[in-house]
C-alpha cells in the first residue's frame, strides 16, 4: 500500500463519510418530533431557578 493508495482511499470515501454524517445531523435537528425537546433547550437559559 503506497501513500497514493491511502490517500485516494481516505479523499474518496472520507468525503462520502462527512456527507453522510451532515445529512443525519440535518434530518435530525428538522425532524418534526425533536421540536419541542429543541424549543424547550431554547428557552433554558431564559428561565430562572
């Protein structure tokens, strides 16, 4: 295995790693039932002990 090899490897399935990881946090952070757990850690910092 030559450096080449390695980093052919690492470019080409590296990126369709880090797409794959962006598209599941996107689908996560806009699915319908994760609104209120978001809405409620929104509004955290504004409430008072």
């Amino acid at each position: 295995m030559t450096y080449q090899t390695v980093s052919a490897f690492a470019q080409s399935w590296g990126l369709v790693f880090l797409v794959v990881m962006f598209s599941t946090a996107v689908v996560y952070a806009l699915w319908p039932g994760n609104k209120n757990k978001f809405k409620k850690a929104a509004h955290l910092p504004l409430e008072e002990d």
